[in-house]
C-alpha cells in the first residue's frame, strides 16, 4: 500500500508527529517488521527509527515481540486513531481549563473598548473582529449614521447587521447609506427591502462605487475600509475619533449625498 503525504498530515493532525505517523503507517503496510525493513519502507534512519518506536510504544501503538530480530506490530488502525483522537480530546479539554485560569488572570476585567477609546487611531483587523465592531457602532449609536458602501458589500454586510439597523432605526437614529446602482436584473435583499420602509433611512445611489468607503456614527468616529474593494469580512477599518477626520469624512459624504440621486427599488432592479 502507498502511503501519501495526504495520509501522513492526517496522522499529523491526529496527534502524532510526521515521522511518528510514517512509522507507524509503514509498519501497518509491514504488518510485523525488524527495524531495520521499518526504516526502509519509512526512509528513515534507524537511529531515528529506533527512538521514534519507542516513542510510539509509549502512546500504546506499537507492541513489542522480543526475538532475534526483535519484531515490532502496529496496533490495528481503528484502534490507533480512536485512542489518537480520545487522547486529543482530553488534551483540548485541559487547555481549555488552562486558557480559563489565564483569562482570568490577565483580563483585569477591562474590556476591549476600555483599552482603545483613549486612542485616536486604530486598525481593526479583518473578519470577526471587523463585524462585530461595525454592528457595535450601529448598537450602539444615538442620532445618526451615515454610510458610504457598494451595494455588494452593503447587501453582505446586512447578513450580520440587519437587526442592529433595525433597532436603530427603530429608536429614531437617522440613518443616511450611499451606494452604488444596483445593476439591472439584480436582487434587492429583503432586509434593503424592509429597512428603505423606514422614514428615517435615506438611501441614495451613484453610478460607479464610490472610491473610498467607510461610516460615521453620531459624528464622533468614523470608520475607513483599507480594502475597498474586498469583500465585507476581508479588509481592516481604520478607527478614529480624531475631530479632522470626522470633519474630512462628513466633507467627503456631503459631495457624495449631493452627487448621488434616490431612487425607487423593486425586488429586483
């Protein structure tokens, strides 16, 4: 039987090391075999062999039959991986313990807001990290939030944000959103659909997707795609309270609002 590297990074997954996984696959392909047949079906030293079968005999996957030549058999595969993953699980589990006394050793019971606000610029990192923050921005927002989008990203975004724009809006926050012109013959999401119902979302539309997109919530931090053009979860923002960049983005939306032209959408455009 040949044994592929797709097996091998399996076992490794599994718990073993690379070159414990190729002995031990070899010596299954063997079923019983001298050291020496073991480090030549594995293309391994027998120095290193030899180490790497002890180690193995620790973990119970190899027994020894004494002789001249000594003889080594691999405990049957379905065995060897379940006591693998048994032996995975319990070591997750004690990290798990381990990660709970370290969180409570180092949180200070300050939470990630505590530690930045002071700060006037911040890159916050792609991915969850980005959506929880843009859904906490609109949570927590008072009167306003402006928005500069693509459709595409918009339509993406409000997967994860719906119902935070819904209470929003449901507690009066004015909510102003640009975006590109939905091509023809393309869905408008249900959830665009319900939140234009709403008096207090403005939505206007220009021709080509704006080039730098970004937000401003109640006109006291605005946020900055770096990756305009990726998708929603796939760019950093650029955070910041800093007063010349609130006023340089509201200069920014202003041109864009005043160039931009509502319009009225269907289920589909």
């Amino acid at each position: 039987m040949v044994i592929t590297d797709e097996d091998i990074m399996i076992m490794n997954r599994a718990g073993l090391t690379i070159m414990q996984a190729k002995i031990y696959l070899s010596l299954l392909t063997l079923h019983k075999a001298s050291i020496k047949d073991i480090a030549k079906e594995a293309k391994i030293d027998r120095s290193n062999c030899y180490r790497t079968i002890l180690h193995l005999q620790d973990l119970g996957l190899v027994t020894i039959i004494v002789g001249r030549p000594t003889l080594y058999v691999a405990t049957p595969f379905k065995n060897g991986v379940e006591f693998l993953l048994k032996q995975q699980k319990k070591n997750y589990e004690k990290l798990q313990q381990a990660t709970v006394k370290l969180i409570q050793r180092f949180d200070y019971k300050l939470i990630e807001d505590d530690l930045i606000n002071g700060e006037k610029f911040v890159i916050i990192p792609k991915k969850t990290r980005f959506i929880n923050k843009a859904i906490k921005g609109i949570s927590n927002s008072q009167t306003s939030i402006k928005c500069i989008s693509s459709f595409k990203r918009f339509s993406q975004a409000l997967n994860y944000s719906f119902e935070a724009h819904k209470a929003a809006l449901d507690r009066g926050v004015l909510e102003q959103t640009i975006i590109d012109k939905p091509k023809t013959g393309q869905k408008i999401p249900q959830s665009l659909q319900t939140l234009i119902q709403y008096p207090n979302f403005e939505i206007r539309y220009l021709p080509n997707i704006p080039e730098a997109l970004g937000s401003c919530v109640d006109n006291q931090y605005v946020g900055i795609l770096v990756e305009p053009n990726q998708n929603v979860k796939e760019s950093d923002m650029l955070s910041s309270s800093h007063p010349s960049l609130i006023t340089i983005f509201n200069e920014y939306f202003k041109n864009l609002w005043n160039a931009a032209r509502p319009q009225e959408l269907t289920t589909t455009q």
